[in-house]
C-alpha cells in the first residue's frame, strides 16, 4: 500500500509504538498526526484513516477491542461489528469512558 509522504513518518512512528507495547491504542493515530499536520488541517482527518488502514493493513492478524483506562488488557472486550472507527480521543470525556485499541491476539486474556 502506497501512503502520501505525509504518512509516512506518522506510520513508523505507529509501528514504534506497537513494537514497544503491542498494542496500538487508536487515539494514537490523531496524536501522532497532529505532530505533522494541523488539526485544523481540512485533510487531517483523511490523513489519519490512511495511516490507520495503511497500519491495519500491516498487521490484519490484531484484534480491535475495547480497553478501560488506564490501559488493561486482561478487560479488553470485542469490538461489535460496525462498530464506528474512533481514531482520536475526546479531552472532555470521562476517564471511565472505553478506549478502541488494536491488540495482538497473544496479549488477551484466554
């Protein structure tokens, strides 16, 4: 999959990311965007579901849940089908509100 050059440093930065952790919570897709590009930016949210689908793209083995906050993984839930991809995090929502994450299958509770 080719990306605009634009995505490029925001996609290896994602995959920095998941190699430390192994996982990717998706609200670092617009945090590490607006590294590069404005939030305010009209393609900024484009931009955002490139590098998502780019990364989805990479690794079609990770499990899309939800997790609490803090991140705990052994409460990750499954994601329902249709589910609307959130690849930012609202500031004013609350703390107990569920996070979407991509999840190597390996780290989820058996």
């Amino acid at each position: 999959m080719n990306v605009l050059p634009v995505v490029t440093p925001v996609l290896e930065d994602l995959e920095e990311i998941f190699d430390s952790e192994g996982f990717l919570p998706l609200y670092q897709v617009a945090w590490t965007m607006s590294g590069s590009v404005g939030r305010d930016d009209v393609r900024f949210e484009g931009l955002c579901r490139e590098a998502f689908d780019a990364f989805s793209t990479r690794h079609p083995d990770l499990l899309l849940v939800w997790v609490p906050w803090p991140i705990d993984l052994s409460q990750a839930r499954s994601v329902a089908a249709g589910t609307p991809i959130d690849l930012d995090l609202d500031p004013e929502a609350p703390t107990d509100t569920p996070l979407l994450a991509l999840v190597a299958p390996d780290l989820l509770p058996a």
